[in-house]
C-alpha cells in the first residue's frame, strides 16, 4: 500500500498589530514577600488602599507566586541565597504581586502590611518595584516567556487582540490536507505569467470550501505587462489578486444573467475587462474557470479562501477585505511592500525580512469594517519577486 507523504507546508498565524503592540508593554508594580499563613489577610488588607483595582487588568499575572516559580533575577531580589523559600518568624513565606505602583501610595502600603503582620521595628515589610507584563498573552510560548523574564504568568487560551485560537486551530484542520495542492496550483500559473512575459511571478487561487469539500473557482497569474511595458509598474489592476476576483465577479455575473437579474453584456464590459485583465489567459485559468460555478447569491467572495505565492501590495490586500474573504495564506513575506503582515522592515532583504518595524497588518484592523484569519506557510520558502524585494504583488 502507497504512503501518502506528509504535506511539505505548514500554516503559521499572521500576528496582529495589537500583538506584537501588546508583546512591549509592560508596567510596573509592588511586589513583597509575606507568610502562607497570612498571605489572605495581608491581601484583603491593602486591597482596601488600592485606588480603582480593576482599572488595570492583571488577571494574566498569579497573585501569589513561590519562590522555584519566579525568574531567576526575582528569585535574587527576594531572597538573596536563592537556595531556600524566604521566611519570616520562622513562616514561610510566597511572593505577592501588590498592584500597580501608581494605583497605591508605598508608605501606606508598608504601614498596612506592619498592621497586619507581627514584624519588629527591625523587620519592616521589604516591597520591590518590578516591571510585569500589562497585556495578556496571546499564546502560550509568550506566557512561558514571560514567567522566566517578568512574574509568573497564565494563558487563558484567548486572544484580546486578534483571532481567537480555537478559530484558527479548527481552520487549520481543515485547510492543511489540501494546502499544497493550492500552492501548487498558485506556483504553476505564475510560472505560466513569467514564461509567456506577460507578468511577474505572482499567482492566486481562490477556494471554496462547503460541508468539508473544498473546490477551486478562480486561479490568475499576474498580468501587469501584457498590454506591454510603458508603465515602469504596469497595468497595477492586472494584479494576480484582482484578476482572481475579477473573474469571480465575472461568473457571479454569468449566473445572475441565467436567472434574468443582470442586463445583457454590452461595450462597457468589454471595457471593463480589457482593464482588469479579468478573463482567463493561461491553461491552467481556463481550466478552473470553465470547471467551477458560483452562486449568484451573496457577495462577491464572502467567506472564500484565497491562497497567494506572495504576500500582496497595499491595495490587493485591501481588495481583499473589500471582497469579504474569510480566510488568506501566503507562502512567501514582501517585507518592503506588503500589506497583509504585521512585522515589517526597514531594509526589505531577503536575509532579515523581519525586523521592529511594524507593517500595515491590514488583515485585522480593528478601524476597518472587515477582517480575516491569515497565515503565512513553513517549511517551504518560495524565491521572492525579485533580488530587492521591492516588486509588488
């Protein structure tokens, strides 16, 4: 029996601005040391001096730490031999994260921990001012970074500031059987742009997956050059994407004729379609335009699936989110020109495509009206556009 080989691709999450935002802030707050005993009362006594407690929401952070559970820098500030749990008449004692240094006034917070505590006037609370996380993670690999560099920290399997991690984890299931077969397909059309010279190395997929059957209906390479090189960019409407969604606005249209709901093809069309290149021209669009019909309900690609050798310029990626898609994977960055990623760069090398820089991060913008789940693929890397990484797709 023939083994099936394991897919050459994997699907990688695209971050979010908000994430890599929330991944740098930090905030600090008091930390002290107080007896297992009396960890309750002592807590229960300078909530009363914290002004507005749930102002800042540190619920991701544990309240009360051990000392084998803090970082190592923490585990030598509250306990110098960093060999035994610290303790104080003979108790011992945990860590507890007080608040936020600008929510409560330190003389009063000692004050209140003396009241409560049987210390001598030789054996005054010790407190610590320490940085901490003031976002919530947004994984749990950030979480386990962030209890070895700042204060031990939970993941709740949720993210605040982009795609819930259920949501991905099931699309993930079902796009990852089928994701090499669109990449391909994706590959080979460009290929087919650059061999007849009537465009770069883009090309686009887009997929419908309904009850679990995904099928292809619309596959485009880029175009730009086919009405010939007088622009230095070409034509930028002849876009791998927006040839991709050109022809699905084209068979919505086809079928809203059949139905009688759409006027009868006229010279504005033609027009149209000489602009926007939205007409097969290689093979392999042929194929799946004439294979696969739409629907000439809804609009135009809600909830489709685009799959791109390359990740889009500014204004495909906006395309995207005007068309309604669902879902997006890109198998190669455009750092320099992109507008899909949230990391960008200053540089825009092939070498260092990652840097502090942020992106457009179009796919998930909390002031635009639509976003979408994206990925980028591992385990394959695709050659870039070109040497500078500066063409856009």
């Amino acid at each position: 029996m023939a083994t099936i080989p394991p897919p050459v691709r994997r699907l990688k999450p695209l971050k979010t601005l908000l994430e890599l935002k929330a991944g740098d802030s930090t905030i600090d707050v008091y930390i002290t040391t107080v007896p297992i005993k009396s960890s309750n009362s002592v807590l229960s006594a300078v909530r009363s001096l914290i002004q507005d407690e749930y102002a800042v929401d540190l619920q991701h952070l544990r309240r009360f730490a051990k000392l084998h559970d803090l970082p190592p820098h923490l585990k030598s500030l509250v306990s110098p031999s960093e060999t035994t749990t610290p303790v104080a008449d003979g108790q011992a004692c945990l860590c507890l994260l007080v608040a936020p240094t600008a929510s409560i006034d330190l003389p009063a917070l000692k004050e209140c921990i003396s009241n409560v505590l049987p210390l001598s006037e030789n054996n005054a609370p010790a407190v610590w001012t320490i940085p901490v996380p003031q976002l919530a993670p947004t994984s749990q690999v950030q979480a386990t970074k962030w209890t070895t560099t700042h204060w031990p920290t939970v993941y709740k399997k949720n993210n605040p500031f982009g795609p819930h991690p259920n949501i991905l984890s099931r699309a993930e299931d079902e796009m990852a059987g089928d994701l090499d077969k669109w990449m391909e397909m994706a590959h080979s059309v460009s290929q087919a742009s650059v061999a007849s010279g009537t465009g770069e190395g883009a090309g686009a997929v887009i997929v419908q997956r309904e009850n679990g059957i995904p099928r292809a209906l619309a596959l485009a390479g880029d175009a730009r050059w086919a009405n010939g090189r007088s622009s230095p960019k070409g034509n930028v409407m002849a876009h791998s994407i927006l040839r991709a969604i050109g022809m699905i606005a084209q068979k919505m249209r086809t079928a809203e004729r059949k139905k009688g709901d759409a006027p009868p093809p006229s010279s504005l069309d033609e027009l149209e379609s000489a602009m926007f290149l939205d007409m097969p021209m290689h093979l392999e669009e042929h194929s799946v335009f004439n294979e696969s019909t739409v629907s000439p309900d809804g609009y135009l690609c809600h909830n489709l699936e685009i799959y791109l050798t390359h990740e889009p310029c500014v204004m495909c990626s906006m395309a995207l989110l005007h068309s309604r898609f669902g879902r997006v994977v890109i198998d190669s960055r455009a750092p320099a020109t992109g507008g899909l990623c949230s990391e960008g760069t200053t540089s825009g090398t092939v070498a260092q495509p990652h840097t502090s820089q942020l992106g457009h991060g179009l796919f998930w913008r909390k002031e635009l009206n639509w976003s979408l789940l994206a990925w980028e693929t591992e385990g394959h890397e695709p050659p870039p556009l070109n040497d500078k990484c500066d063409m856009q797709a």
